[in-house]
C-alpha cells in the first residue's frame, strides 16, 4: 500500500508539472496554428491572375513582432508542409517553398504584424508568374498534367533561424495548358479535396493532460501496480 500511495504522489507531481510548464509556455507565446485554412480570391486563374491571400479575422502568430515573429506569403509542394521550414534567404525557404510576390517583384513578406501579432491584409495583387515559373517548376509534364501545393500565409521566428511556426493555407492544384491558353503555360484552381484539415487547439489540450494524469492515478489505485504516465 506504501508503494502505491508513493506512485498516485509520484503520478499526481508529474501532472501538475506538465500542466504548469503548459500554461507558463502558453503565457509566454499563444498557441501556433498549424495548417490553418486560408482561401485565395479570386478562386481560380492564370499566371499573371491577380489574387490575394484571405487569412481568418484575428489571425494571429505564436509571438508579436517585437518579440521577433514576422509574417510572410509563402506556396510549398503538397508533399512538403511548410511548417518547420526555414527562411534563409527571400525567396526560397529551406523545404522547397518559396515567398510569394506581386506586381513590381514585390515580396510578401517577411514583415510587420498588427499589435499582438495580428497578421496585416495580403497585397492584392500576387501573382504566380512573377517568380518566373514554368510548368516543369511547378512539377508539371504534358498539357493536362496537374500538381497540388499549398498556398498562403505563415509566420516566422525570427530568434529560430526563421523557422516558420503559423500557417494558414489554401490547397491549390496547377494544370499544364497550351501557351495560347496562357501566356506561362499553366492555370491554377483550389484542389478538389478541400483547403486543409484543421489543427488541435492548445485549448483542447489542456484538459485532455489533465484527464490523462487523473486516469492514470485511477489505474494505479485500482490495478495496485506500477505504471508510468507520460507527461506532454
């Protein structure tokens, strides 16, 4: 009974730990958002379309500009998330992304956010063909072929190596067309699966931690052996 009631005070210390580094993390920078669902408008178009990148109202990043996060435009392959990568150098992330731009070679980013980390509205006038794409950068072969890569905003850390910690993306699939059919040889559509599949808050978490830890004193108490609990 010593060894068991020395496991529920082990098991109940444990808890309470995970739990207070969760909420002193939480303090310090908000929860990042991970795979966020953005939209483009318009929806659909050509190389040289006009589009913008609609984030959610209060869209924020995990920290605010003066502790180091900046946002920025960004379109990855599918196969490659964009979260984890690093910005070395505008324009190419680390993991095979690359920053947007719009009309005059203007980068979207990295930049300033709004007070608390707020992301700022997208230009309005991005455009796939500025970066000189063709279809075989975009993984394209034969007309008709297509190829999907996510599309959107994320923020970076710039105390991290710039390592990118938000996101917020729409799928969008590129389709191998004729030159007559535009001037690059390609269009741009959103995927048929559907934008994103959203994250798990941090909210949400924290009490399934707490239900874990106190299941976990339950099992012990009842079983009258040993067991571990991960914390985290």
């Amino acid at each position: 009974m010593k060894i068991v009631n020395r496991l529920l005070r082990g098991v109940a210390a444990v808890g309470v730990l995970a739990l207070a580094a969760t909420v002193i993390s939480a303090g310090a920078a908000s929860a990042a958002t991970v795979n966020g669902v953005a939209t483009l408008s318009p929806a659909s178009g050509g190389s040289a379309t006009n589009f913008s990148v609609i984030t959610p109202g209060g869209a924020a990043c995990s920290g605010t500009f003066a502790n180091g996060w900046q946002e920025v435009g960004f379109m990855t392959p599918s196969a490659n998330p964009i979260q984890g990568q690093t910005l070395p150098a505008v324009p190419a992330f680390s993991g095979g992304a690359f920053v947007l731009y719009s009309l005059g070679g203007v980068a979207f980013g990295p930049g300033t956010t709004a007070s608390g980390g707020v992301l700022t509205a997208s230009p309005n006038n991005l455009e796939f063909g500025i970066l000189g794409f063709t279809p075989a950068n975009l993984g394209l072969g034969a007309i008709g072929s297509t190829s999907n890569w996510n599309v959107g905003t994320g923020c970076i850390n710039t105390n991290a190596s710039n390592v990118v910690t938000d996101n917020w993306q729409q799928c969008v699939t590129f389709t191998a067309v004729a030159t007559g059919t535009d001037p690059a040889g390609f269009t741009w559509s959103p995927c048929a699966g559907g934008p994103n599949v959203p994250e798990v808050p941090l909210t949400a978490a924290l009490p399934i931690g707490a239900a874990v830890v106190f299941g976990g004193a339950v099992f012990i108490n009842r079983r009258r052996r040993t067991t571990s609990v991960a914390a985290g």
